[in-house]
C-alpha cells in the first residue's frame, strides 16, 4: 500500500517534470533563478524545429491516400493531388526534373538561371544602390533630388511596371533583370542612407578633430558605421528580387525557376509548381543564412 | 620631486602655446518661433601652457556649447578664438612641429596666430560616450590618428603603445573596444587623443557614465598621464569633488545667459601628484570647504538656495 502511493507520487513527479519540461519549449530556457527577464528572451530553436516537423506531418497526412473514393478500391486522399500533391510526389518530381528536361531544361539549368538573373540584378543593386545611399546620406542635394523617384516607384508591385519594361526593354534578359534590380535598388539605398544616419555624430566629429579630411571620414568612418544597415539591406533586398523572380520569368524566359512554375502551372503539373516553391524558398533561405554568417564575421559590433 | 618634473617639461617646449578667446559670444537660433538662446555671452578665456582647465555649471549653462566652440565644432556669432605661439628665442628656424597653415599674418617677433576655424588635431576631444571605432581593436582605435596622417607602421604602434601604457592599458592592445568596460574604453578614448598629439586636450565629461569607484581610479589615471605628457586640457564635470581634485585652474559658468562667472586657482591635484592618497586630498578640511563653497554657488545659479 505505502509503496504503491510512493510509486503514484513518483508517478506524477516526473509528470510534472515532464510537463514542466515541454513547457519550457515553448515559453523560455530552463533557468531556476530568472523570473521575470526581458519578454521573449532565450532560444526559440527547438520550437522551430517542432514547428517544421508539425507543418510537414500535416501536408502528409491531408495528403495520404486513406479515403474511399467513388471507384471500388480505390482510396484517395483528403486534399487530391491536383490541389495539393504529396511531399513524396513532389520529391519524386525533383528527383526525375534533376537529370529529365522539363520546360526547356532540367532543374539545375533552371536554377542556374534564375541565380543567374537574381544574383546579377542583385550585384548591379549593391553596385549603384550603396555609393548612391552613401550620397543621399552626406550630401542634401543628392538626397532632395533622389528621394521623390524611389519613395514613388517603391511601395508599387513590380508586376504593375513589369508590361512597362517589356516595351522599353524587350523580351530578353535586360528586361528581367532590371525589374529584379528595381526590386532590390529601393530597399537598399534607403537601408544604405539610414546606415549614414546612424553613425554617430561624435564618431564623425572625433575623426574630423585627429585632423580626417572630409574624404577619410566619408570612407572611413560613414561608410564602415553604416556598415550593419548595409548588410541589412542586401538582406532585405535580396529578398525582395526572389520575391520579383517569378514576375520577371513571366514573360518569354526560356528557363527558369519562374518560367518553369509558369509553364507547370498552365499545365496543372501541380507537383512541379509545388517542387518549384520549395526549391526557390530553399534557395532564398539558403542564402540567407550565409549573408547572416557573413554579418556575424563582417560586422560582430553590431547592436553592441 | 615630482612637481620638478611639470616645470621641465615646459621649458623643454620648442614653443610656448595660449589659446586665447575673446568677446566670444555664441546666439543659437529659436526654432519655431522660440526666441534665441544666447548660448555664451562675452566668455574671455586664456587657456596656457600645461593648464589643466574644470569647467563646472548647472546644466545649460553653455560648458558643452563651449567645448564645441574651441574643437571648432560650432563657431561664434561673434569674437575671436586664436591660438597664440610664442617660438622660443632661440630657435630662429620653425620648429617642423609648428608648420601649420596660418590664418593671414604671421610671425611678427616670433609669435604665431592660429585662428581655429573648424575641427583639427591640435584640438584632440574626449566625448561622454567614448565615440570609439567599434570596428577597431583596442590598438588600432590609438593608432587611428596616425593611420589618418599615412605615419609608418612602426612609428604609430610605438606612439599607440606609449599612450596606451599611461592609461594603463598595454595588456589589451588586441581586444575589441565593445568588449572593455567603460573606464577602459575612456582610457582608451583618451590614449587616441593624445596620439594625435594636440595642443589642447578637450573632454567632456569623460567620466560622467562610470561609477563612482571606477571614477576615482580614472581621474587619478588621467591626472598621471597629464603630468607625463605636459598636456593643456579643458575638462567639463558635472562633479565638484572630481572638478577639485583634478584640475589646477576652476571656471564657474553660469545659464541664461551662458557665461563665466567665478575662477578659482587649484592646488589639490599637486597635493595627490607630491604623494598624498587621493582620499587624503579630498576628505581634507581645505577640501571640504571649498567643495561646499562651490556647490552654493552653482546651487544658487540653480535658484535651490537664495
């Protein structure tokens, strides 16, 4: 009788444990001392990887084949394939376009592609974008005559000025990848000018008092200070020209990961607009991560 | 002894250094329809030799406008601000150090006028917040000013590292600034500024964001490097105790309009430099009266005390 209530207390100690235990999952790291800290603090990766595991089980489970159809025998899933196809069919589907042309090429060419146009539009943006946010940052003319064209061309969807560079620039590549360059431009340079902004006056006036010429301080001082909101920006901007790719492919792209979507889509393939997704938003997140890496090793001061 | 040494170092000097403020007055403009502040009014100020100038007020009486006023960070409405060298009568040859661009005329009977029209490096600052280069080490940050000025590697890590040792600091030539404490990154801010080797050492409040053990330890810090290097500093506090303790020369100021209003001559920081603990001078009764004379008039400025 007493071991047995001692087994029940046992029993629902490591419940509580337990309970306490995935509590802490979702609320903050385990930490006996610290009540009440800043909202939201500690890490949050577990709970990422639950949520990944938890949207995955989902779209397999709408997607199995466990429901009797109107043929004998037959059994179809929740969601039919035509809406939303299985992740073992969209896996098959990248597996056979790796090495099997669809839509002008296999997946590779159209990857290629598409790096091709987003990583170019984004290198021409970071060209011109950086040195004119730098400008429009230390010098007011630059600034009153550049800021009424990019607050008025940004917050318009690319889509809408897309026909427009179609007539002024053709079918070709020029085209695409100057709808993904305005894309990525905006953001950049205003991101760029806040990063002039941010450096502090008395870093300015510090350098200008050891004897810096205007210059030194223009390439010393601003532009390494604006540093962090430039890295951001890239950020940002990046995004943004994966956001534009599908739009930019729209039009007469031989291959692409946007101009396979496309064709895939007039077809009703809805396993390769489905891999198509993925496969971009792998590639976007990917890079992503890198220029987060890169951001640690380039810039460990920021936000110190 | 040591007090030997102060005089020395002045008479080694190729040239004998003042700057000089006249009928200097500063009016910042109201913005949106608010009246204009006169921010300075009439200051006459001569700053000499190896002074080490405290300025102490209640707030908005004009110390920080002032400060900005010589680093040639602001300029005045009207007034003349100038340094005044006097070469020794020896040297007939301009020393290479004094080959600066003149303002106009020249060097009638072997004295320069300077004027100061924007910032430069003979006017070193030391800001609040240290304003140091986050994306530079420990050494780097101290060997800025020479780096600015193409100086060979060689030459600027032995400067650096002077500068470095008399604020204490030669054991983190390699550490991130962001990963110092607060008296250090001061110490650090005040190592550059010498390094660009200025005529005059401005700071403000260099010491205001550290508690008051590190405090301590820093003023005694900088007090040491001042007897070292012979340095002119102008330095604003808001602390009367540290304003004593540090300086040899004390300029009052007072609000609307800003200006200076009391001098007192300071003879505490000798005391601590011939041997005294910091401690000792400042829980003296001399101390402690003056401390308290100041405090009423600054609270009188203040309007706390009739």
């Amino acid at each position: 009788m007493y071991s047995l209530q001692r087994l029940k207390l046992n029993f629902a100690v490591e419940i509580m444990n337990f309970i306490r235990k995935i509590k802490y999952l979702f609320v903050k790291n385990p930490s006996d001392t610290e009540v009440y800290g800043v909202p939201g603090q500690g890490k949050a990766l577990l709970v990422s990887i639950f949520s990944v595991i938890f949207f995955a089980a989902i779209w397999i489970v709408v997607t199995l084949p466990i429901f009797p159809s109107d043929v004998e025998g037959e059994l179809i899933p929740y969601i039919k394939p035509l809406f939303l196809p299985s992740p073992q069919d969209v896996f098959a589907k990248f597996t056979f376009i790796w090495s099997e042309e669809f839509s002008g090429g296999t997946l590779p060419t159209h990857i290629g592609w598409s790096m091709y146009r987003v990583f170019g539009a984004f290198f021409l943006a970071t060209a011109t974008a950086v040195p004119l946010g730098i400008l429009m940052g230390i010098n007011k003319h630059v600034r009153g005559f550049l800021d009424p064209p990019i607050e008025f061309y940004r917050p318009i969807p690319p889509l809408a000025y897309l026909p427009l560079m179609v007539i002024w620039f053709g079918i070709g590549e020029l085209s695409k990848i100057l709808l993904i360059f305005l894309a990525i431009f905006a953001p950049l340079v205003l991101n760029t000018r806040a990063g002039v902004r941010s450096v502090g006056i008395e870093l300015i006036h510090a350098a200008y008092s050891m004897g810096a010429t205007r210059a030194q301080v223009t390439f010393q001082i601003i532009l390494k200070g604006a540093m962090p909101e430039i890295l951001t920006g890239m950020r940002i901007g990046i995004g943004f020209g994966w956001t534009t790719l599908v739009a930019a492919e729209l039009v007469a792209a031989q291959a692409g990961l946007g101009a396979m979507i496309k064709s895939a889509s007039d077809f009703l393939v809805t396993d390769v607009v489905v891999m198509g997704i993925v496969v971009i938003g792998l590639v976007a997140y990917s890079f992503d991560l890198l220029m987060r890496y890169f951001e640690r090793v380039a810039v460990p001061w920021k936000g110190k | 002894m040591k007090k030997q040494k102060i005089v020395a170092k002045k008479a080694a000097g190729q040239v004998k250094t003042k700057l000089v403020l006249a009928d200097v007055n500063v009016v910042f403009p109201g913005h949106g329809g608010a009246e204009s502040v006169q921010a300075l009014s009439n200051i006459n100020l001569t700053l000499q030799g190896n002074d080490f100038t405290v300025v102490l007020g209640s707030s908005g009486c004009g110390k920080t406008t002032l400060l900005s006023l010589i680093a040639g960070f602001i300029k005045p409405n009207s007034g003349e601000l100038f340094f005044e060298r006097t070469l020794a009568e020896t040297d007939s040859a301009m020393p290479k150090k004094q080959k600066i661009t003149v303002d106009g005329p020249s060097r009638d009977r072997g004295v320069v006028f300077q004027a100061v029209e924007g910032p430069s490096r003979d006017r070193g600052v030391v800001f609040q917040k240290h304003a140091l280069l986050p994306w530079l080490s420990v050494l780097d940050n101290v060997e800025f000013p020479l780096k600015l000025r193409s100086v060979s590697k060689k030459e600027r890590f032995q400067e650096a590292l002077k500068n470095l040792k008399l604020m204490g600091l030669e054991d983190f030539l390699n550490h991130k600034v962001y990963e110092l404490s607060g008296g250090m990154q001061q110490r650090v801010g005040i190592a550059r500024a010498l390094t660009a080797d200025p005529s005059v050492l401005l700071m403000d409040e260099p010491l205001g964001a550290l508690d008051a053990l590190t405090r301590e330890n820093v003023q005694q810090i900088i007090l040491k490097g001042w007897l070292a290097t012979g340095k002119m500093i102008f330095f604003i506090t808001h602390s009367v105790e540290e304003a004593l303790f540090i300086g040899t020369r004390l300029i009052v100021m007072s609000p609307r309009p800003g200006r200076i209003t009391h001098e007192f001559p300071l003879d505490f920081s000798e005391e601590f430099l011939s041997g005294k603990t910091a401690r000792v001078v400042k829980s003296s009764p001399r101390f402690i009266k003056m401390r308290e004379k100041i405090l009423d008039i600054i609270y009188r400025d203040e309007g706390l005390i009739k």
